[in-house]
C-alpha cells in the first residue's frame, strides 16, 4: 500500500511520528511525505531538514507559504498550496493520504485529495477549539475524509454526528503521547546545556497562538500576559520564561516581535525558541512548573506529565480538559492570579492525581491506527454514504 502522509507544521509532524515510524518498519507499506508549510520557511527553522534527516525514501517538498501573515495572504497561500499540492498527489499516487488536525494547509491537502479521488484518513477530528478558524478547516476535512481516528470518546461520536459511519471512526486516545511511552525524556540537567538556559520552580512555558476568529486581538492578548508576567499579584519575583514562537498564523509576526523584544529586555530570565523538536519540548513540558497559552499541548500532552497549565482566552474553547488546566480570561490581572495558583504547592501536588482523558485506550496510538489503516480497503471508500442519526430535534 502506497501511504501519503501530509505535515505542514513542525508541531503536526512531532505528532505524526510515532505513526510514520510504524509505517516505515512495514514492509507492506510505501511511505510518501508531503512535507509543506512552515517547514520550508527560514522565518520557522526550516524545519524540513529534520525530515530529510528521518530516513523516509520518498519526499516531496511543496511550496505554499508566503512571506504575508494577513487574512489575505493565508487564503493566498491556501490557493496556492492547493495548486502545487495536487501536482504533487498526482506524482505520488498514494492509496490514501493521511494528515492530523485541523490547519489550513491540511485543508488544500485534502480538498485537492478530494478532487484526485484520493481517500483521507483524519486523525484528531471531532474535536473544537471555538476561537479558531482551525474549527471549521476541522470538521470540513472531516466530511473530506473516510476513515478517522479520534482522541477521545466523546469526539468519537461527534464525527459519527458529522454523518460519518461508526464502522469507519475509531478512538484511538492522542498520537502525541506515544512518544511518552517510547522516548526517554531528557534529564533537567541534560536539558539545560542543550536549550542554555537554568529551568527552576519558577520556570513558565509559554506558546500563545493568535485567536484567529477574533478581529486583530493577538498584540493585545499577548501584551497581557507578559504584563501579567510581572504582576503583583503573579508568583512572584524571580519567574523565569521559556517561549516558543507561534505558527505561521494571522497575525503570528505581531506575537513574535514583542517575544523578541521581551527576551532582549529580559535576557538574564527570558529566551525563546523558534522549535525545539519534540523530544526537547516534551522534556521541558515535563521540567517546567507551569505552561501558559493557548496551545492545545498544555491541554493534551502537559497532563501526563503531571505539568499544570494556564489557559488563556478562546483559542481552545470547548475543548475536554483535565484537572490540570486552569482556564482564565485574557487580562493580566486574571492570567497573574491562574498563574499564582498553578505555581503554588498545592496546586502542585494535586497533579499527581491527574488523569489525562486524551490517553491511548490501547496504550499507544500509533499501532492501533497503522492497523486499521491497512485493514482498510482504501478503493471501496471514496464513495461513502451519509450516516444518520435517529433522534427528534
């Protein structure tokens, strides 16, 4: 079976790798990357070249990002992505294309899918993050697809609602977490010397995301919470920060120039990273004492960690949430207060109880999907019927 698997951002790749590892190691299995995005842009790292590095014997490299963080110029891009992608998908040929999440650049990937009558699987439909405009790209490449694999229960049976078969969505808990059970994470002090910085008690990670559905908020979130950084009714003297930059978001440069000039201003407690990788991430996930944002880590993968999380705003409303998680508003004032309280000892000592409701029901995820997938008959799905469900409105 000739298997495509879509990344367009380092953080959807970090995820996927667990499966790409799996479909590598089989030798009934023709592994195809699209690699797209922000992984060709110098401004993200350049990211590709940590796939290339991967051992996969097919890659191909598809341009779609432009030098623009507008509405318009993410539409552009969109375009532009569908354009190249479907040259691409024709050159490769693949039995069916698999991509995870719900951003723009996997939505040209499916949508010229669709039209080269490529069947999709979809990992992590179903799943809402109302402040977002991942959220329709989400549920749209959701009625795209034709084989799904949910995080949870729950959105398990919102794709069946979405009219999706339930013979064809499966909960197979949340890619990201294999690399938990399969890596080592670094030590603290092995951390430090590879990221050059001193993790302490008062260490915060912070990755904040534009909220795309809201009219040009990102400069004034953002500046809220570094205000909240030093509130007086924050943790206090001595917080430390560890940023990660955003993606290729609208609006994202505006959250990038003032993280730089914070770190410049703070050199001595602040620095920042355009990407860690996923191994030093999840091991700083793990370190720090706090991780605050709006990124949908510090609700799905910080839990199992035992790592507690401030999150802040609408970016990842109505998203299931662990004990862990502490949701404010984006005021300084408010974010200083949820911060004071996931830093404090007991609120420390109750993640030990934590349970994370995105963990794998099977143990891994990553197994059971590859399974699936290729139990799957991928020419019989491109034609699916609609599934309904009985109930009064």
């Amino acid at each position: 079976m000739r298997v495509g698997v879509f990344t367009g951002t380092r953080a959807d790749y970090g995820l996927l790798e667990p499966l790409i590892s799996e479909l590598k190691r089989d030798p009934g299995v023709t592994l195809q990357l699209l690699v797209s995005g922000m992984h060709l842009s110098p401004e993200f790292g350049l990211t590709h070249r940590e796939i290339d590095g991967d051992g996969c014997s097919r890659i191909e490299k598809v341009e779609m990002l432009l030098s623009s963080d507008t509405p318009v110029g993410i539409s552009k891009a969109m375009g532009l992505g569908m354009i190249s992608l479907s040259e691409a998908l024709q050159r490769l040929d693949p039995d069916i294309l698999v991509g995870l999440g719900d951003r723009y650049e996997l939505f040209a990937a499916a949508a010229a899918a669709t039209v080269l009558r490529i069947p999709i699987a979809h990992l992590q439909g179903g799943e809402t993050t109302e402040g977002a405009i991942d959220e329709p790209f989400r549920h749209a490449i959701t009625k795209m697809s034709h084989i799904h694999f949910a995080s949870t229960e729950a959105y398990r049976k919102r794709i069946i609602q979405l009219g999706e078969h339930p013979d064809r969505v499966h909960h197979v808990g949340a890619i990201g977490l294999d690399h938990l059970k399969t890596r080592e994470l670094l030590s603290r002090d092995e951390l430090e010397r590879e990221i050059g910085f001193r993790i302490t008690e008062n260490t915060v990670l912070a990755t904040f995301h534009p909220v795309t559905l809201e009219n040009a908020t990102a400069g004034g979130q953002f500046s809220e919470l570094l205000e909240a950084f030093d509130h007086p009714d924050g943790p206090g003297d001595g917080l430390r920060v560890i940023f990660t930059l955003p993606n290729a978001d609208t609006d994202g440069r505006v959250i990038i120039t003032m993280i730089n000039d914070y770190v410049r201003k703070h050199p001595d407690r602040a620095v920042s990273f355009v990407s860690l990788g996923q191994l030093r991430y999840l091991s700083l996930l793990s370190h720090v004492s706090c991780v605050a944002g709006n990124s949908s880590s510090g609700i799905i993968e910080a839990p199992s960690v035992k790592t507690g999380t401030v999150n802040i705003g609408d970016r990842q409303k109505g998203r299931i949430k662990a004990d862990s998680v502490i949701d404010c508003p984006p005021r300084a004032a408010d974010i200083a207060t949820a911060l004071k309280r996931c830093m404090s000892r007991e609120f420390q000592s109750s993640l030990k109880g934590v349970i994370n409701p995105y963990e794998p029901p099977a143990g891994r995820a990553a197994p059971a999907i590859r399974e699936k997938l290729l139990s799957a008959s991928p020419g019989k799905m491109v034609k699916k019927p609609f599934y309904d469900i009985d109930f009064d409105c």
